[in-house]
C-alpha cells in the first residue's frame, strides 16, 4: 500500500495544476486566442469623474482610428493621377480589408446636395444672415438686388446650384461655398484634389474594413500599403506618397514591441543560463530555473486572459522583464543547497528557508501593487501579470524543488567561492570616521543631485513614433487643414436645441480669432444644422426681407421684366423649401458621414456636441481657452493637458505610496528582524536617493513611470537585506552569492528595459538598472557586524 505524504499531495496537486496551464496555453495559441493589443490608448488614464468628457474624447479618437489618408503628389496634376492609378490598383483587389472613398463622384455629390436643397431657405452663412439682420433700407435693397443680378449673369459668381428661381439671391449657394471652405480639399475630374505652392495632390480617403489595432491587420495591410508605394514610385519616380492613420502608428508599435519582447526576454534567459553555469557548471539547475520562470509564464500568461479581454502588447514586453525576477526563488533555494549540510534533506532546507521566501514574495507583491493603484488600464495589467507569474514561480519552487534537488545535484564551482569571498572584504556602515565622511559625502550628492531634478508629466513621452510618420502626419495636417482631436471645445445641454444654440454662441466669440489668424476656422454640427431657434428666425427675415410685395425680389423681377405671376410663383417656391432641417434628419442621411464624430448626442442624461479648431497656432491655445469663459454648457478641452496634470498628480500620489509601502514593508519586517529590521530597509533607500540625484545629475526629469520603478525597487531590494539577513552562518556565503545572481538577473531583465524604444518603458529599465546596481553594491553595508 503506498502512503502519500503531504508533500507528495501538494507536488500532484501542482502537477495537475500546470498540466491545466499547458493545456490552456496550447489552447490559447493554437486557436489564435492571444491577440495582443496595440493601442496606445490603452495605456492612458481613464477620465473618471466626467464621462461625458471621456466620451467626447473616445469619440473622437474612434471616429479616427479606422480611418487613414493618402495624398499622392506629383509637380503636375497628369502625374498625380497616374500615381494615384497606380496606388489604387494595388489597393483595389481588397476591397475586404481596405474600402477607398468615393465622395468627388458625380452621384455622391448629387446625393450630397438632396437632403440640404430641401431645406434651403434656413441654410445661409453667416456674412448673408448679417446681412439680413441689418435694417432695411434702400441701399441694402438695391444690394440684393446688384448680388442677384451678379449671381445671374456673371460667370465668375460662383456655383449655380438649381434654377435660379431655387435660389435668386444666392443664399443657398453662399452657404454650400462656406461649407467648401471648411476643407481645402476640392472634386477635381472626378477625384479629390489639394495642392500647396509646389506639388498637386490627389486626396484617397480610405476606410479599413478590418480594427486597426488588430495585429493580424497590421500584418495585412501595411505590406499592402508598402506594395503601393512601390508601384507608385515605379510610375512616376519623382512622385511623393503622404500617409496618415492610427494603423500605421499601431504597426510599428506592434513591430517595436515584438522585437523588444524578443530582445528582453532571450536576452534575460541567455544572461540567466550563462549565470548559472559559470556558478554551478551544471545543467540541472539551469533546468530547474528555467521550469519555475516558464511556469510562471504560462500561468500568468492563462489567468490574464481570462481575467482581461485582451492582453497589450506592452504588458507582454513588461512581462519578458518578470524573468529577472521570478528565478529569485529558484536561485535562493539552489545557493542555500549548495551551502547546506549534505545530511540536511531538501524538504529540512525548505522548512528553514520558508519564512525568508515568504517574506521576499510578500515584499515583491507590494511592490508590483504599486503599479496596480495607477489610473493606468496597461499598467493595472502589467501588475496582474507579473504578480500573477511570480506566484506561479514561488509555487513551483516550494512543491517541486525539494523533490528535484538533493545535495548531490549541485557542485561548488570556482567562480561561485571566489565571489563568496568579497564578501568579507566589503566594508560594513559602522560608528566610525569613515562611514561618516562616507555619509557626509553621499548627502552633499544627494542633495547636489536631488536639487537639479526636475519634472515632465507630458503625456507625448508614453510614445516616440518613428520621424518619418510625425512628418507626414504634420503635413498632411497642414495640406488639409485638419483639426486636432485632442483639443477642442465640448458643448453640453438638456436637449439637442439648446446644445445647437450654444454652438452658435461659442461660434460669434470664436470668429475674431480666425480674424487674429490664431485658427483658421471650426468644425461645428450647427454649421450644418442651425438651431430652430436661428432656421425660424432666418426663414422670417427672408420672407420680410427679400419676399415681400416690395422687396428686393418684386424689384428683381422689374429688372428682369417679368411680372407679378412670375413674382407669385418665385416666392411660392422658394417658400416650399421652408421645413426645419432636424438632427437626426441629418444624422441618418449619408451627407453627415464626415462631420457625426462632432455629435455626441444623448450622453449620461443630457446632450453634447464637439466644436473642432482648424489650423490652431500654438501661442493661441491660452487665448483659445478663454473663448469659452462666460458661456454657459461650453468647456475647453485640451486631453493633452488634461492626460499630463493627471500624470503629474499620480506622481504625487505614487510618491506618497512609495513612503507608505516602506513604512508597511517595515511593519511587516520587524515581527521577525527585531532591532535589524532597519538594517534589511536602509540599503535601497539609500540606492533610491541615489537613483533619483543620479538622475538630476544627468538632467533626466523625473516622471511617474520612475516613481512606479522606484516602487518595484522596494520589493526588489528588500528581497537582497532578506537574503542576507536570513543567513545564520555568517562564514557561509551563499546568501551573498543569491543576491549577485539575482541582482544580475534583475538588471539583465529590467536593465534591457532601458533599450526600449517606448520612454515610459525606458525610464522605467533605466531606473531599475542605477537602482538595482545600487542596492547590491550597498546591501553588503548593512549586514550585521560579526
């Protein structure tokens, strides 16, 4: 009959558990479950307090994402087509993944015009409804009068849209010209067409059919995109391709994050491997490090999915980095093996070591809450799945190693007692001169350091896109006067009428400022649809105005030399026209298909709209600001700005937290170190003060993703006095040794982080790396004197 001991049960147990994560990890890639997300956004704090204000920006962001633009130039505009030919006919084939507009055709224009011609009579821009509003008198009647005439037989006043009976005096047509005028972009043989002082561009706006964010379509269309590129360069060699989209921001953020997944974590393991032979020259302990850090991440890796829709790309990149950490546990319990008596079981070393190990995952857990307590969706992430692979890893140790290490599976190599022996050469902080000149010279750095260190929340550093798509996205901004969709007015009321009538508000204070040349115009829903309040009151001054017995059109007609049937019927028509143009009319119609992003209509019990800036200089933001000062339901909205103040305050915040966990990691030290619990803490608060005046020093300033790193320090460094102190035998130097090898590992994991293209992941490695150094060169320090 066998006889199970607990600690068989609990190896079964574990058995089964990681055979359900095989089989779950198996699952997951084999069935394209894992697709990692690309979004930047991801990563950004959610506004909580105000959802409105969020969903303003959400909408305005998502009604840009599936959108990208291509400008293809040429010196002529016979090139710029052929170009754009050549573009297209790569393109066309997938008409699955990428749909190209049609808005210069023909048929799309005429539908354009059906929907606003039957509303004509309120639709008037705003020079013709200040002219409207003036009294009248026998000069503004004889202007209408000259304008008609103008308008009639002049080849040169513009477009003619209908009869002219539809429209005599020109309204409707002055106000489709300044809706033209809202984007330089013109229909030009049956295309879209802008240009500068040099170059003629057709303009393709294309719609992807597939998330832009997806990598799988990453994968799919910016081969294609490149393959159009090539084509349109094989036809007209001197041609120049334009391109702007968030899929083309995403690919090569999909593409850094693979390469530095790859980098960091086959860099972590080959620095890991090489470690453990040069101290153990054995293979069994490379194998045993290897199996806690995999188990790790495949547990992680299997309960983040079910715990989150989807994993981002940067928490895998984060991840790569838990290798530097998870294998702390193996190689404490492999160095102390190694300096155990051979008569000692594995199951006896265990119970001893135990509450050390304990300690040290208790301790790293606080220090990956750290980064759990931010607003930060990508971050929350990245603390679940590293807290969530180090726990898998301490479990691995704690059940397996004592069944798979003996005192025989480990040998003493040369390099392992030769770095032991430092260790008593390594000067201790005592009462005495040199620790004092020591410390008198550690505080003049410090305090020297620490006073150059200065601050940047600005948001732009979660993201250092290549140059090439800033300077095409720049471009293209600037060709087509496209408005940012970051910085805006947001317009709120209890219904759609009042939201309207506020637009127009905001809009009478806004037009000295293209006066000013501080923007170049706006984007408003009511530039569409006017209030009811404004469609009535124009449609009343029209009648007054113009269509009165003797107004300007009985006198129109005298010159014509029609009579009063003519005059009858004219006024009949132009009446006929005189229904209310509603919201939601407008909405549902195809013409609003550019301009829905600016409505966000029923949002949280009450209405919003957006009023977007065209050609917003930069010294004009802190006047633009103030446009809305006095208006009632109108808010400047500067997500810029507003994502910054957020990351300067949870820098504040996380620096509280960081002083607190120390005070709570002492609280939890104290119970077993006694008088020495100090002794354990001081090293990497040391290494911290010097992290951050080492940063002053070379002008770094200090953000929140330093902080957050300075929080993981605390774990990471508390775990080194944790080692040391826990060491009984003070002529025994294996705890020394488990605290090279780890702090190594650490700084090859999180160290590699600093070659991160993505700068919040690069202050983070950056300051793991002077921290971690740091903390193993003083932690010696700190031990007990013998």
């Amino acid at each position: 009959m066998i006889v199970w001991s607990k600690r068989s049960l609990l190896a079964i147990f574990w058995a089964l558990v990681v055979g359900a994560l095989l089989a779950h990890n198996a699952y997951l890639w084999g069935g394209n479950k894992i697709v990692p997300d690309t979004n930047i956004l991801a990563l950004l704090p959610v506004q909580e307090r105000d959802p409105v204000l969020q969903e303003s920006f959400t909408h305005m962001v998502d009604s840009a994402q599936q959108k990208l633009i291509v400008l293809i130039g040429a010196d002529d505009w016979e090139q710029a087509q052929r170009a754009a030919d050549a573009y297209i006919a790569v393109l066309k084939p997938h008409a699955d993944l990428l749909k190209l507009s049609d808005a210069a055709s023909e048929q799309t224009q005429t539908d354009w015009l059906k929907l606003f011609q039957q509303h004509r009579l309120a639709l008037v821009n705003a020079q013709d409804d200040l002219a409207l509003r003036a009294p009248a008198s026998a000069q503004s009647k004889q202007a209408w009068i000259d304008s008609a005439l103008s308008k009639l037989y002049s080849p040169f006043a513009g477009p003619k849209l209908g009869s002219f009976q539809d429209d005599p005096f020109g309204l409707f047509s002055g106000w489709v010209q300044a809706r033209a005028q809202e984007t330089p972009v013109r229909p030009r043989d049956g295309r879209l067409f802008v240009a500068d002082g040099q170059r003629q561009y057709v303009v393709l706006p294309i719609t992807l059919q597939v998330p832009a964010f997806a990598t799988s379509a990453q994968e799919a269309v910016t081969p294609l995109l490149t393959q159009a590129r090539q084509a349109v360069q094989q036809a007209v060699p001197k041609s120049e391709v334009i391109a702007a989209g968030a899929i083309l921001h995403a690919a090569v953020a999909g593409q850094q994050a693979t390469r530095e997944v790859s980098t960091i974590g086959i860099g972590s393991l080959i620095g890991i491997v090489l470690l453990m032979w040069f101290t153990f020259h054995s293979i069994k302990p490379i194998a045993l490090i290897l199996l806690s850090i995999g188990i790790g991440c495949i547990g992680a890796l299997s309960i983040s999915s079910l715990l989150f829709d989807r994993i981002h790309l940067l928490t895998l990149v984060f991840g790569a980095s838990l290798i530097g950490v998870a294998q702390d546990y193996g190689i404490y319990f492999l160095c102390n093996r190694l300096g155990a008596d051979a008569s000692m079981s594995s199951a006896e070393l265990l119970k001893r070591l135990m509450p050390g190990l304990l300690l040290t995952l208790i301790t790293t857990v606080i220090g990956y809450a750290g980064l759990a307590l931010t607003p930060f969706p990508g971050l929350q992430q990245m603390a679940v799945f590293s807290v969530l692979g180090l726990i898998f890893a301490w479990f691995t140790v704690i059940f397996w190693f004592p069944w798979l290490v003996s005192a025989s599976t480990l040998k003493n190599a040369h390099v392992a007692r030769l770095y032991g022996v430092s260790l008593a050469r390594w000067p201790l902080a005592r009462l005495d001169r040199r620790t004092l000149i020591a410390a008198i010279l550690f505080v003049a750095f410090a305090g020297f350091g620490l006073s150059r260190l200065g601050v940047n929340d600005d948001i732009r550093l979660l993201q250092n896109p290549p140059k090439n798509l800033v300077s095409d996205q720049l471009k293209l901004g600037k060709l087509l006067d496209a408005p940012t969709p970051v910085q805006f007015f947001l317009v709120r009321g209890p219904n759609s009428e009042i939201v309207l009538q506020r637009e127009e508000a905001l809009k009478q204070k806004l037009e000295p400022f293209i006066d000013q040349h501080l923007i170049s115009g706006y984007q408003a829903m009511s530039n569409w649809v006017p209030s009811s309040q404004v469609q009535t009151a124009r449609r009343q001054m029209i009648e007054e105005k113009l269509l009165r017995d003797d107004g300007p059109l009985a006198a129109l007609a005298e010159k014509l030399g029609e009579d009063h049937t003519w005059v009858d019927a004219t006024r009949q028509h132009i009446l006929s026209s005189s229904t209310a143009l509603s919201i939601d009319e407008f909405l549902q119609s195809p013409s609003s298909e550019p301009w829905r992003h600016l409505w966000l209509g029923r949002v949280n019990g009450s209405y919003a709209s957006i009023v977007a800036l065209r050609g917003m200089s930069s010294n004009g933001r802190t006047t633009l600001q103030h446009a809305s000062d006095g208006l009632e339901g109108v808010q400047w909205v500067d997500k810029v700005e507003d994502i910054s103040s957020v990351l300067g305050r949870y820098r504040q915040y996380m620096g509280w937290v960081v002083l607190v966990s120390y005070l709570a990691v002492y609280v939890l030290l104290f119970p077993r170190y006694r008088v020495s619990a100090w002794r354990v803490l001081m090293p990497t608060a040391v290494a911290s003060i010097f992290t951050l005046a080492f940063m002053g020093m070379i002008g770094q300033p200090l953000q929140l993703f330093h902080v957050l790193a300075l929080m993981l320090l605390l774990s990471v460094g508390v775990d080194y006095g944790i080692f040391l102190h826990e060491q009984k035998n003070q002529r025994d130097h294996t705890a020394w040794l488990a605290v090279g090898l780890s702090a190594l590992s650490t700084l090859l994991s999180f160290g590699l982080l600093g070659l991160s293209k993505t700068p919040a992941l690069q202050a983070f490695g950056l300051t793991m790396l002077i921290g971690t150094a740091s903390v193993w060169m003083i932690v010696p320090c700190f031990r007990k004197d013998k």
